[in-house]
C-alpha cells in the first residue's frame, strides 16, 4: 500500500509542477486563471486524500478552507 501512496505522491508533486509552471509562463490570462485553479483543486484534494491516510480530521478542515479561498480568488478575476 505505501507504494502506491508513493507513486500518488509523485504524481501529484509532477502534476503541481506542470501547473506552477504554466502560472508562470502562461500565454494568456485565462490559462494562468485556469491553471491557479487547477492547482487550488489538486492541493484540496492532496489534503482530502491525506486526512484519510492519516486518520486526523484537522486536514478535511484545511481543504474546505483551501477550496473556499481558491473559489474567492477566482471570482475577483470574473
């Protein structure tokens, strides 16, 4: 089982990778809009899927946090 954590892991740190770097280098605003939410996503979830790893609730309330702040976030750009 951990080494398919392992590899989730992995893919999941590639994944935040790609993202960051077309936040960065974007051609467009809208593909850095839609890559920083893409990654708000790919963090909740990191954390949802983290929170049940470990058994700690405390991380469930972070990702509603960090889902909540990326939602705002994306509707100052609208």
């Amino acid at each position: 089982m951990s080494t398919i954590l392992i590899i989730g892991a992995i893919c999941y740190a590639v994944l935040g990778c790609m993202l960051v770097y077309r936040i960065a280098k974007g051609p467009t605003a809208a593909d850095r809009l839609c890559a920083s939410d893409s990654l708000d996503l790919l963090t909740s979830t990191a954390l949802v899927l983290y929170s049940l790893y470990t058994g700690r609730m405390i991380f469930l309330d972070i990702a509603m946090i960090v889902a909540i702040l990326g939602f705002i976030s994306q509707l100052q750009y609208c």
